[in-house]
C-alpha cells in the first residue's frame, strides 16, 4: 500500500481540480501523470446543491480509470463531505480552514489530513489536532517572507503552500520551508481542457516537476 504522506512528501504538488468531472476529469489527470504528477485533490463545490454526489463520482472515477493518480477530496468543510469523500476512496481531506472535527474523523478513518491555516494560531492548533500537513493558505498573500518567520518557531510543522502558486514561485515557496503545494490554475485551466490541449497541459505539468529535485 502506497504511504500518500511520504509520496507527498517527494512529489511535493497536489494539483487542485475545480468543477472538472467525467471525461474531462480523466483526460486532465492522463496529462499530468503524463507530466509527473501523481496526487489531484478534487474540490467540493459549496455552491453547487450536488456536490456531495458530483464529487464522491469524480473520486470515484479517478480511483477506477487513472489508479495512477492518488486522488484526494477539497474544500472539506464539514463531516458529511468528509463522510463522502472517505466512502469514495479519497486517500487525503484538505480544507480551507482548521476545523478540529473534520482533523479528528479524518484521522478516525485513517486518512491525510491537510486543514487550512493562515495564522501561527491557527498553524499550530491545526498541528495539535492531528493534521499530518498544514495547509497554507493564501500562501501568496502572506508570502515567503511570512513562511520564514513562522518556521523559526514552528519547524516541527510541514506546510503545504495554497493559493497564487505558480511554476514562477514554486522553488521560492518550497525554498522558505515548505514542503509542498496545491495548485491549480494554469495546472488546471478549464480553457484549454475545453479546446482538448492536453498535450498543452501535460507540458505545463513537466515546468513544475522539472523544478523539483
């Protein structure tokens, strides 16, 4: 069995899949395996009244056509999604916040757990609660600089930089300290999977894991 902490660890991205399912869904995940990537977390959409349903058939999905690719469930924000997501076969819950429920099930059930933080507080509290990473987030709005500071003190805790991460300021982010990143942006762009630039996308995915050594 695969130890999804350690591969997160190495592969070091999580791309962030946001309102892509079916065949666009595989095909996405086809081209960056094809550029490196093995984890894609996809989202729960919290606007969306289908979501529970839309997400748990992507991960679904994902699990039976690409089992190269580790699929996780986003957005995890309360415990009937992280219910849905388990029942699914996510190997990993990230949330936009540190809520010590959605932690605690989520190790019950024997799954990463990756809460979302902003502040020192927050980073540390999430740790206590059980999280294996902590999510940062917006990570570019706080910047490295921010990242460094919190380190110092809190070393003992690997973070995982979100929101405004690119193939730009990947190695800045992972240069400050943290061991990892979720993006999705270019990584993920719905216009070129609506033109079926796959091959676009797969080269897109080899820029970021050409920068990780």
């Amino acid at each position: 069995m695969i130890n999804l902490t350690n591969l997160i660890l190495e592969k070091k991205i999580i791309a962030i899949c946001r309102g892509i399912y079916g065949n666009e869904l595989l095909e996405l995940a086809a081209s960056l395996s094809r550029g490196g990537i093995s984890l894609i977390e996809v989202t729960f959409d919290q606007s969306d009244p289908e979501n529970l349903t839309k997400t748990a058939e992507a991960i679904e999905i994902l699990n039976t056509h690409r089992p190269e690719m580790q699929a996780g469930a986003g957005t995890v924000i309360n415990l009937a999604q992280l219910k849905a997501a388990k029942a699914a076969g996510a190997g990993f819950i990230i949330s936009p916040n540190t809520d010590t429920a959605v932690i605690s099930a989520t190790k019950e059930f024997n799954l990463v757990s990756i809460p979302g933080a902003m502040t020192p507080s927050e980073i540390a509290s999430a740790s206590q609660a059980g999280a294996d990473f902590v999510k940062l987030f917006p990570a570019s709005q706080l910047g490295v600089g921010f990242i460094k500071a919190v380190l110092a003190p809190l070393n003992n805790i690997k973070l995982l930089a979100t929101g405004g991460i690119n193939d730009e300021n990947l190695v800045d982010y992972l240069n400050a300290g943290c061991v990892g990143a979720g993006i999705g942006g270019n990584l993920c762009d719905k216009k070129l999977i609506a033109e079926k630039a796959f091959d676009k996308l797969e080269e897109i995915a080899l820029r970021y894991t050409s920068q990780i050594g």
